[in-house]
DNA sequence: ATTCTAGTGG
C-alpha cells in the first residue's frame, strides 16, 4: 500500500516545491531537468515496479533513458533495504541490519518521504539514527529542519547546529539558511543575526537567499526598519544584487514599520532595475499606504497593477480594504466586502475583523456589531478572531456584560485558545465582575501553558485591587516583576496605597522598591508616600533608606516626623547615624531630637559610648544640648563617666558662649 | 537535493 503513495507522492512533491515545472510549462532549464531526474531516480529507486507502470508521471523520452541508467547502478540489495527500511514497523532495529547498505541520499530520500507522509515518529528516529551512525550531510538537516518544523525547539535546532562536527555541511548556504529561516519563523530575530555572525566567522558566505530570510525576520521586530537597512548594506558591500525576493522582504518590512515613502522608492527603484513587481511586491506597498490611510494612492496602485496584466488576487482585495478601513471610507469597505463576498474572497473571517474592528474604533460600536451577526449568520469560518475584537470594542466601552456573554460564548464554540485571547476573556471577566471565571481562566492558562504577559499581569492586578485583594494584587504584582516586567507607575503606586491602609507595611515598601530599582525617572512624590507608611507600619530601618536617598524629595514636615519617630523607636545603634545623615541633607535638627535621643542612652547605658560620640559631634556642626537635656545627662552622669562628661558639655558651654558674644 | 518575499485580534 505504501509503495503505490509514495509513488504519486514524489512528482506532487517535485510540482509544489518548484511551480515552474507544472507540466503546463514547456520551457523548463537544464537545471530544472536535472531536478527532475534526481528525484526520479529514488521514486523508481524506493517504488519498484509500481511507479515505472505509471508512464504517465515521467516527464519526456531523455529524461526517461537518464532514469533507467541511474536505477540500473542501484544494487537490488540496496533497493531492497530502502524499501525494508520504509516499510519497516520498528526503524532501530532494521536500520541495524540494513543501514550498513544506504548512501547518504538514499537515507535522505527516505527522510523526505515520511516528512510527506507525515511520519512525525520516525523521522527523528530515523534521523537520530544517520546522526549516531554519521550517515548524513546538509540536507538531512534541511529536510529534518523543515519537517519537523513546529515540532522543535529553537535552542534544540541552534545546539544542533552548533554541534555539527562536518566543516563542509556547517557552511553549507542551504543548511545555514534553513536554519536562520528556522529561528526567524519561531520569532528569535535576536538569535538568528547572533548565529548569523558566528556562521560567517565560520565561513559561510550568505547569498541573496540568506538576506532575504533574515530581512524577513525585520517584519515582525520593533526598529525592524533600520535593521533591515543594515542587511542590504550588508547585501551591498558583498556585491550582491538585490532580486524580486529581496524586494519583497524589503517592502514588507517598510509596510510593517510604517514606511510607506520607503516603500514607494523601493517599489521604483526595483522598476528601474527592470524587475516587475509581482503580487507580493503590490500587497506590501498597498499595505505600507494603509499606514496613512492613503486610498487614492492605493485605488491607483490597484490600477496600474491591473494594467500591468496582473489580476488583483484575494491579498490584494483585502489589503485594499484595509486601507478603506484605515481611511475610514466604510460605504466604500462595505462595498469591496461584497466584491470579496462574490469572488469566494470571504469564506473566512478576515475581512469581516478588518471592517467590524475599524467601525468599533471609530465609534460605530453598532454596526460593528451587526457586522458580527452578520457574519454569524452566513457561516463564515471563524479561529475566533471576530469574538476577540468584539470582546475587546465591548471592554472599552465599558459594556462589561455584552462582553462577559461573548467571552462564554467563545469558551463553548472554540477550543483553541492563545495569550490574546486569553487576556480579552480575563479582561472581560475581571470587568464584569466575574471571580469564579476569572479564576477558571487562570487555570485553563495554566493547563495549556500559556504564559501570562505584561497585559494579563496589568488585568489581574486591576482587578484584586478593586476587589479589595491587595494581598493577592501584590503577589501578582511580584511574580510579574520576577517574569522581567515592569509594571506601570500608577498602578504600583495605587498598589502601594492600598497595601498601607490595610497594615501591609512590608508588601507596600516591596512595591516601591519594584517601581524604585526599574525605572530611571519616577513621580517624586512617591517617595514621600512610602514614607508615610513605613511610619505609620513602624517600619524605621527601611524608612531611614529611603530618606537617605531622597531627602530632596521629600518636605520638611515628613522628615520631622521621620525623625522624631526614630528618635523615640529607631535601632539605637543608628541614631547618631540618622542625625549626621539628616544635617548633611540640610536639615536643621531641633533640641527635641537631641533630648529624645539622649533619653534613649540613659535608657541604656550600655551605648554610653554613642552618646559621647553624639555630644562630640554636636559642637563641630553648631549644636548645643539645652538646659533640660543638659541637667539631665549630669544627673546621669555617673553612667558614662562623670570626668567625660564634664569635658564634652563644657566643650558644648564655650561654643554656646562664642556663638552668642559677637 | 535542500534555503527566501504579501493581508487579521490586546
């Protein structure tokens, strides 16, 4: 059974890979003719009888007589063992009889043939196999790469990559841009340029093919405008000339960045180099002109497409409408829709979300609405995205309810579920109210191992805070500072009031320290405010940190209370410390600080030597003690050493007295 | 023999 698919399944492979061989084309290059023959080769060399009976799939009579010559120098041992090898139901074990028999390319031919048939299980067991045994080259990693696809992991591909020992597959222009393309596809930009670099220190020398993968990976990137500049100085400086390809990746990139006067001079200046624009280069610069909602500009671009041969196909039609969507031309939206309708262009939902999406923000909350019934109603293939932009126009206008039913109504029809999504029902949810679904969300994240963002984190927040749950704000609000987010100012700081007025005096200092440590600039008046809670939660030590570190921020009235609080309760063993600190801040302190903290020692004798550290101190900056602060200590004296004493007050008495004779 | 370019949601 399996020879006669794989028999059609080979020249269907040839036909998708590489369009211009359809049999319709009658002009094929040399090159391509040897295409053709290779793959031949190993579908007689894998199929047997059954694909040379089918005549009809063989292209013309030389390349027939190529294919027999070829088939003939393939033992029949070795046909057998690729067959056996194929048809096996445990690959470990005939591989261990057999393999000794293969060549590298029957190994890869076989590889090939599961990835189209899907053979997720054997191919990295037949893979694993070539690596162990060294039965492999560039395109092994090619085809494993490409037919393993979403099925690996970014840092699994680059360790594999890296612990390629043959120099000449390392290099290999093919493998290195699968890999690249690789990388791009699972959203690592970062690390594809990083590998980008380590492979040409390695030697490999990037072709127009590479560039344009990377210049791809600038589309979905923030800046990706200048990164992609610096890829075609790159391209340049190597004597590369940019082809169609790379036009096309370049207009993408401006249409993603907001480009469009960028996208017109490439769009020219690939006209001028005599390349045709072709459907992609129009639909990126269609798309660069709903940046600004340009639909004169676009309606005759569509034009001169048209002129040139080229019939708008269903890209262009919708990203015609977008730009209709973008200028707010919604009679003219509407009618396109209906073009799209007709054409069969709208047999899924994208169209509708373009439009339903423009009406709710531009106010027409209604009319998106009835787009969406509309929708509804003719059966159009919906991922969900139509519930996610209703569900969120809802939320923003605060009607919490509409939004909690649609949100419901998304959990019973689809199953399948991404962060957006996600954080849409938790917002909808959170806003209506509801904590049993709230919660039932966060589970289901869990279970699917969604990881919440930076938006998940702000809805969670917002929502215990409102419901009181500071506690559970708060750990929120940690977690999310662990996972690398900074959470908004305003929300950390009405987090940090809420936190104090419920006697959570440490959690409300955490947070100020989460808003202190990540960002540069912040409200000043934040600092005042923790304050007043470390205080009123008695909490001096963390207090004093941050009056050290922002007495300038904070008004005198607070420092007085800070440290009168620290004079009377403050760790004893830092009050002098607090006094200097404070007067090198500019802070004239008062004889009531002096006699607070002069009260402590004599409550401890045992300090005696920071009081007499203290009375020391006082004179060289200016500070006497007064009568009753004085009588007190000689009263006391005899606790410290009355000779000591006697010395540090008279030191305090003739500064008091040269201070008042002039 | 294998690699690359276009349109949606917070």
């Amino acid at each position: 059974m399996e020879i006669s698919v794989l028999g059609t399944g080979l020249p269907r492979g040839i036909a998708f890979r590489n369009p211009p061989l359809s049999s319709s084309n009658s002009s094929a290059s040399p090159s391509a003719i040897r295409t053709v023959r290779f793959q031949c080769s190993s579908s007689i060399a894998l199929t047997g009888e059954t694909a040379r009976t089918n005549d009809g799939e063989l292209p013309s009579g030389r390349t027939t007589i190529e294919v027999q010559r070829r088939t003939a120098k393939i033992s029949t041992e070795r046909q057998a063992a690729i067959i056996e090898v194929h048809q096996s139901s445990d690959l470990d074990s005939t591989l261990a009889r057999v393999g000794e028999m293969l060549k590298v390319q029957d190994l890869n031919a076989i590889l090939r043939n599961f990835g189209q048939l899907n053979r997720l299980q054997d191919i990295p067991q037949l893979f694993i196999w070539m690596q162990e045994n060294r039965k492999l080259n560039a395109s092994s990693y090619v085809s494993f790469i490409r037919f393993m696809g979403n099925n690996l992991d970014a840092s699994k591909v680059v360790e594999m990559y890296n612990s390629i020992q043959d120099e000449a597959a390392k290099t290999n222009v093919y493998l290195c841009n699968s890999v690249l393309s690789f990388l791009i596809r699972k959203g690592k930009f970062g690390s594809s340029i990083k590998l980008f670099k380590k492979m040409k220190d390695d030697g490999l020398i990037p072709d127009v093919v590479t560039y344009s993968t990377l210049l791809a990976g600038c589309i979905k990137i923030k800046d990706g405008y200048s990164k992609a500049l610096e890829l075609i100085q790159d391209l340049q400086l190597k004597r590369l000339r940019m082809d169609d390809v790379i036009y096309g990746a370049i207009l993408a990139v401006c249409a993603s960045n907001c480009k469009w006067e960028e996208a017109e001079f490439y769009f020219n200046q690939m006209k001028d180099e005599g390349l045709s624009p072709n459907q992609y280069h129009y639909s990126s610069l269609l798309n660069a002109y709903s940046v600004c909602g340009d639909s004169k500009k676009a309606d005759e671009l569509v034009q001169d497409m048209k002129s040139a041969g080229l019939v708008p196909n269903k890209v262009i039609l919708t990203t015609l409408l977008k730009v209709y969507v973008r200028g707010g031309l919604f009679e003219k939206s509407r009618e396109l829709l209906t073009e799209l309708e007709s054409l069969g262009y709208a047999e899924d939902e994208m169209p509708y979300c373009l439009l339903m999406d423009g009406l709710a923000k531009a106010g027409q909350l209604q009319e998106a609405k009835q787009l969406f019934d509309e929708m509804r109603k003719k059966h159009v293939r919906s991922d969900g995205y139509a519930h996610s932009i209703m569900i969120s126009a809802f939320c923003r206008n605060k009607l919490f309810d509409e939004a909690k039913l649609l949100a419901n109504d998304f959990e019973a029809t689809f199953h399948k579920y991404d962060l957006v999504m996600m954080n849409n029902m938790l917002c909808a949810y959170c806003r209506a109210g509801e904590m049993e679904s709230v919660m039932q969300t966060l589970r289901k994240m869990d279970g699917l191992a969604i990881s919440p963002d930076y938006n998940t984190f702000h809805i969670l927040i917002r929502y215990f805070s409102k419901e009181k749950m500071y506690l559970l704000a708060y750990r929120t609000m940690n977690d999310m500072h662990g996972k690398g987010y900074q959470p908004l100012e305003e929300l950390c700081s009405s987090l940090m009031s809420d936190l104090g007025k419920v006697k959570a005096y440490q959690e409300a200092f955490s947070v100020y320290n989460i808003l202190r440590y990540g960002k540069r600039t912040m409200c000043k008046a934040i600092h005042e405010k923790i304050l007043h809670i470390l205080l009123a939660g008695r909490l001096l030590k963390d207090a004093y940190v941050v009056v050290k570190d922002n007495a300038e921020f904070i008004s005198r009235p607070a420092i007085k209370r800070f440290a009168a609080a620290f004079m009377k309760v403050g760790n004893i063993n830092m009050i002098n410390d607090v006094l200097k600190t404070l007067h090198g801040c500019g802070h004239k302190l008062d004889k009531d600080l002096f006699h607070t903290a002069v009260s402590r020692y004599i409550d401890q004798p045992e300090k005696k030597d920071l009081l007499l550290q203290l009375l020391q101190w006082m004179p060289s900056q200016g500070y006497v003690v007064d009568s009753s602060t004085r009588n007190l200590i000689l009263k006391n004296s005899h606790l410290f050493g009355r000779q000591l004493v006697a010395e540090v007050l008279s030191r305090q008495h003739m500064k008091l007295k040269a201070q008042n004779s002039p």
